[in-house]
C-alpha cells in the first residue's frame, strides 16, 4: 500500500501532460497498438476517432477540460486514483464537496479542480459489482459515463479524461468494465450529444486496465483509415515504391557507409585484429524487467466511506 501511495505520490511532481501529447486512435492504428477487429460493433467514423484517444499514466496530470474521479458516495475522498485526486487539488476540493451532499451510485457531479492543471473535477460514483446481477452493474455504471458527458458538454468542457471506474476495490471486471465504458462514449457521441466536445480520453493507471481498452476500442471505433487495414508487409512494399511505381533507386540503407570491421589503432600501437563478429553469440543475454511499483495493483486501497 504504502509503495502504490508513493507511486501517486512522487507522480505529482512530473510535468502535467496536455491533450497535444495524447495519443489519438488514428496514431494508435498507424503504430499498431491497436488491432482492426474483423468484425466491430460500429461503423468506422473519422471525426469520432480524432476525439478518442488512450493514455496509461497519472490522471492527476493530465491538462485536459476535466477528469473524471472515480468517486466513493460520500464525495470526500478515499484510497487509490479518488486519493490521489483530493491530494492534489489541495483542502477546497474537499470543502466544496461537502456541500454536493454526497452523489448517487450511477450519477455524478462537477466542482473546481483547484490546485491541478485541468479545469473541472467530475465526480462519478460507479456500482460495487455483482456477479449475480450484471445487468444492474452495467446500468450504473453506464449511467456514470453517460452523467460525466453530459456535465463535461453543460459546463462548456472541450475535453474530459476518464479513470477506469469501480475497477478497482469494487471489482468490476476490466474487460466488462471497458466494454460499457467505450460502448457507452459510442453511443453518446453517435447522438450528437458531443459536438462540443474535441477529446475523450480513457486514463489508465494499472496494465490490466489498459489492455481491456485496446481489446475493445477497435470494436466501437474501427479504424476509418485505409492504411491502418494494410497488413504490414503491404505497407512496407509501398513505402519502397516511387511515384511512378518503380522500386526507388536509392535507399537510406543504400546511402551509409559499411560498419567497420577493425578497431581504430593508435599511433604507435600495433594494428588491432578484426572483430570476431561470431564472439556475439557467446554474450550473455539481457536480464528481463523488474516489475516497478507502477505494476502494482491498486485494489488494496479502500476508499473512506
């Protein structure tokens, strides 16, 4: 606990991150950290992929309209991201939250974000999840997304950051959870109702969460770029091409000068030998990644209530 507090804790202190530097759908498609799915739920939309984009980082610094806290009823902070919040907006968070009089499961409500670099602080309180009643989690949890949009628009917000809600110490399955959430912006968005707003980000801290995003983006975005359906040895083989068709008649790799085969002597000093290229395979291997205190998960951090 006390290791993910730090992780929160020492973030603070980075440079807050503007929309600019968020990586829209468009950008993911091209780099392919999202794959087409054969099949989507939605037809492709350019102007909806421009404002959609997936970020895993620190909410609290993100330079956007508003984010989203995923809040607990009382509205006056808790463990995890809702901590994370309340202390880096300083104490008048908190003060003007106990006027709000607390929020409903399923709703949400907006105040000032005071000390951090965005503008507004949506507060949504998602649902403890129930196995035995999905429907009813989704429901509610739909109900936070769709409340945080309609605030983000009224208030005159261009762009809002979502948390992964009741992910968490709630226990809302990420997969599921993602799902309603993306589903949810579709249908939003599809409406009309989001014609004020330039960007929807998804904001993630832990990995699990992000990766149930890139499952399920391409499902209600699909790319709506041709080049993002190529497979990549097409797109590799067009990239070789001039613009008559031709195979280019000079490359980069074409241009450079041959890697030297013999280590440069002194004067003075005898020649050194060649490199015995072969010598690289008898070099030991790099050891794997530790796990960093971003991989640890918040779920132990229960929010007051």
């Amino acid at each position: 606990m006390r290791r993910l507090l730090h992780t929160y804790t020492s973030s603070m202190m980075s440079t807050p991150v503007p929309f600019s530097d968020i990586s829209t759908l468009p950008l993911l498609y091209k780099l392919r950290k999202l794959t087409p799915q054969a099949a989507p739920a939605h037809p492709p939309s350019a102007p909806h992929n421009a404002k959609i984009a997936l970020v895993r980082h620190d909410i609290t610094q993100l330079r956007v309209s508003a984010i989203v806290n995923a809040a607990n009823s009382s509205l006056l902070g808790g463990g995890g991201v809702d901590g994370a919040i309340h202390r880096a907006a300083g104490p008048d968070l908190v003060k003007e939250c106990r006027t709000l009089d607390g929020c409903d499961t399923g709703d949400a409500k907006i105040t000032s974000a005071y000390d951090l670099p965005c503008d507004k602080v949506v507060h949504a309180v998602g649902p403890v999840y129930h196995s035995d009643k999905p429907e009813r989690s989704e429901q509610l949890l739909r109900g936070c997304y769709r409340k945080s949009l309609e605030l983000a628009v009224g208030n005159g917000c261009k762009s809002i950051a979502f948390s992964a809600i009741s992910t968490g110490i709630y226990g809302y399955p990420s997969d599921d959870a993602a799902e309603a959430a993306i589903s949810e912006v579709r249908n939003f968005l599809d409406e009309g109702h989001g014609e004020g707003l330039e960007a929807v980000v998804f904001c993630n801290f832990l990995e699990k969460d992000e990766r149930a995003y890139q499952e399920y983006l391409p499902m209600y975005f699909p790319p709506a770029e041709e080049t993002a359906m190529k497979p990549a040895s097409e797109e590799t083989a067009s990239e070789m091409k001039g613009t008559g068709g031709e195979s280019a008649p000079e490359t980069l790799a074409d241009k450079l000068p041959d890697a030297p085969i013999t280590v440069p002597s002194e004067e003075g000093l005898p020649d050194a030998k060649k490199v015995k290229l072969d010598e690289a395979d008898d070099m030991p291997a790099a050891s794997p990644r530790k796990v960093t205190v971003e991989d640890v998960p918040d779920e132990e951090l229960k929010p007051k209530v």
